[in-house]
C-alpha cells in the first residue's frame, strides 16, 4: 500500500513539474518574441563606430521599441 501512495506521490509531482516547466518556456518564447526587433535594433547599433552616433542609435531604439503599454483613459471625478 506503501508502494503505490508513493508511486501516485511521485507521477503527480513529475507531472506537476512538468506543466511548470512547459508554462515558463512558454512565458520564456512570448517575452523573446516582444524582444525581438529591440534586440535587432540594438545589433544593428554595433556596427557603428562613432561613439556618439552608437549612443544615439541605442536611444533611439530604446524609445522606439520600449514603448509603454497604452492605458485606458478613465474618467476622474
């Protein structure tokens, strides 16, 4: 009887494991795929030698790409 409390024990905390992990791959997938054109963006930026038109392009991209989430106006009384 031991046995098989200990076996379910053990099939229920893999399994359980197992969606946690899956859950934050699929978190880990979604935040690259926001990050994508930032991150091109600042690759892109590499490439220049100057350094004031290096810190320039980074701006930019920052201000480009790292916009912030629209919120809903609402009605203040």
């Amino acid at each position: 009887m031991r046995t098989l409390l200990k076996s379910c024990l053990v099939i229920a905390t893999t399994s359980l494991l197992t969606v946690s992990w899956y859950a934050g791959a699929a978190s880990s997938a979604k935040n690259k795929v926001v990050n994508a054109p930032l991150e091109s963006c600042k690759t892109e930026c590499l490439g220049i030698k100057d350094a004031t038109a290096f810190e320039t392009c980074m701006i930019n991209c920052e201000k480009t790409y790292n916009k912030p989430t629209p919120i809903d106006p609402t009605k203040k009384k």
